[in-house]
C-alpha cells in the first residue's frame, strides 16, 4: 500500500512510519516544502504539501491510506492564550487542510486515520468510559471534538474515518514515560495528588499495531480508544513504576504544588480521572501485546526495542 503519513517526526510516527516501511508499503511523509527533506524518519519519501494552501506533492497522489498525526505538542509549554491557539491551529487547521487536499484528488485513499485523544471524554471520576461516552467540557475535549469534526468532514468524499484516541502513550524513546521516571531516578517519585485518579495507557508497540490495523480493517470506523484493557489508578502506577525502576515511592506530588508549577495543564494531564475501556478493538479482535503495565513497563524499560513488524 501506498500510506501518507503527516506527523511523521514525533514519537508515534517515527516508530509508525520505520514499520510500515520494513513489512513493504511504500510510505509519503508529508511536511512543509522547507522541512519536508530534512526533517522526520529516513523510512519512506518526503512530499511537500502546505496547509495554509493546501497545495500537496505531485508525489503524494495515488496513496491507498493517510494517517494524520500532525499536531504541536500538549505538554511542552504552560497553556497561556499563545500555547492554546498553537494546540488548535496545529490540529484542527491542519486536518481541515489535509482533507481539503484530498478533496482534489480524482483517486482518493480509502481510509483517513486522524489522530485524537482521551481527553475528550474531561475528568469523569470512577466512571468507566467507552467510545460511546459523552466528551467532556474543559479545554482538552473541546480540542479534540473540534479536531475529530474536522477529520470527518471526509466521510463526505467517500473515505472510511478512524478516529485513533490516544491514552498515555509508554515508550522508551520519549512521551510522558521518561518525564515520570526522572523523580524516580532522583529518589523522589510517588504519586500524584490523590493517586486516586484512573490512568489510561498503551504501549508504542500496541499504538503502531493498533494503527496498521486501523488502516487494513475496513470494519475500524469512527472513534476507536487506543488504551489497555486494564486502567489503573495513579497511585498503583507509581508503584509499579517504582518496582519495575528499583527505586522507592515515597514522596507524592501534592496536586497545590503541580498546579502551582503547570496551571491548567496540571488538572488536564495530570490531576483529572480517565478510566477508559478499549470497547471497539476488543469488539474488532484486536489482540493487546501488553495489556497488563507490570509487562509493559518491564519491556519497555528493559529492552531497547522497536514496534515490531
């Protein structure tokens, strides 16, 4: 198959990209006409497109898939008014762009996998969350319901939408995993606020194998949870984190201290109570590598491995 990749430089679409290209699908990373050569994975070819424009590489035409992971980071800055239109326009912007591109298209690709996120179901407690479940209200869901629109605005042209809504993605190479380990490797990790609040998560390994199987399944259709099977509470993370680590957990992070160092972004990514279930894959036959985070964290800490084909 021939698969367009837009945010092929981050974490997700490094390892996406380095293993659609080993099992043989020629892959287009598309960026910007001045970064498009020099930035992102070697796998694959750059093709230049402009979202302002909307003008795509003659060499993106015939793509059979496109996966959209484009989209400017939530956690690297406090969320000033500046930080919140980044996040949107990087989003929602883009992917009105990407799908106005498409629109040009004589051949269009059969499927359009958007990225998206947890967050839009908000902070719910104890609830248990499915793709059915009502979004939330504070600035994370009224992001992403605003990008999910966006994306599937191209069911219109005939193309098959998955809505791919990320967990807390654990990887050696980066994401929030190395962020939570730092406390640990200085002997002051613990949990965070109450440690009550539920954490959904998901390897990269399981993230890639997700998304392959998003592109390849024409059963996958609008939202689908990329979470584990089993969510767990923030303090039993900690705790499992700090086994896996060798390390002690015993100084919490009060949630006054977090708020005060990160503000808003405090509540959203790290305070707020997410328990959400992967109701579609399981429905679909999705086969977890890692559904329990003893296994996971183990892997991900022990090996220097990358998603395999």
């Amino acid at each position: 198959m021939k698969i367009m990749v837009t945010g092929s430089s981050g974490l997700v679409g490094t390892a996406l990209t380095g293993t659609l290209a080993s099992a043989g699908h020629t892959v287009c990373r598309l960026g910007r006409p001045q970064s498009a050569a020099g930035e992102g994975p070697k796998e694959g070819f750059a093709v230049a497109w402009n979202p302002e424009t909307g003008e795509l590489g003659g060499a993106g035409v015939g793509a059979d898939a496109v996966v959209n992971l484009a989209g400017a980071s939530i956690a690297s800055g406090r969320w000033t008014a500046e930080r919140k239109a980044l996040l949107r326009s990087s989003r929602i912007d883009t992917t009105r762009a990407l799908v106005n591109a498409l629109a040009k298209m004589n051949a269009r690709p059969s499927v359009l996998v958007s990225a998206s996120a947890i967050g839009i179901y908000g902070d719910r407690g104890e609830e248990t969350l499915t793709e059915e479940s009502k979004p939330g209200t504070d600035f994370l869901a009224g992001l992403a319901r605003e990008w999910e629109a966006e994306a599937l605005t191209a069911e219109a042209l005939g193309i098959r939408v998955v809505l791919a809504r990320f967990g807390i993605i654990l990887a050696r190479e980066g994401g929030a995993l190395p962020k939570m380990k730092l406390p640990f490797k200085l002997g002051v990790g613990g949990h965070l606020g109450s440690g009550k609040q539920w954490m959904s998560w998901v390897t990269l390994e399981d993230v890639v194998e997700i998304l392959r199987f998003a592109i390849e399944n024409a059963s996958s259709k609008g939202a689908i949870n990329i979470v584990s099977p089993q969510p767990l509470q923030n303090a039993e993370f900690t705790k499992v984190l700090a086994k896996a680590m060798r390390r002690p957990a015993l100084f919490p992070a009060p949630a006054f201290a977090l708020r005060l160092a990160l503000g808003e972004m405090a509540d959203a990514l790290l305070l707020s109570s997410q328990r959400v279930t992967p109701e579609k894959l399981e429905q679909l036959g999705y086969a977890f590598r890692y559904p329990a985070v003893s296994s996971a964290l183990s892997a991900v800490l022990s090996a220097k491995t990358k998603p395999a084909i």
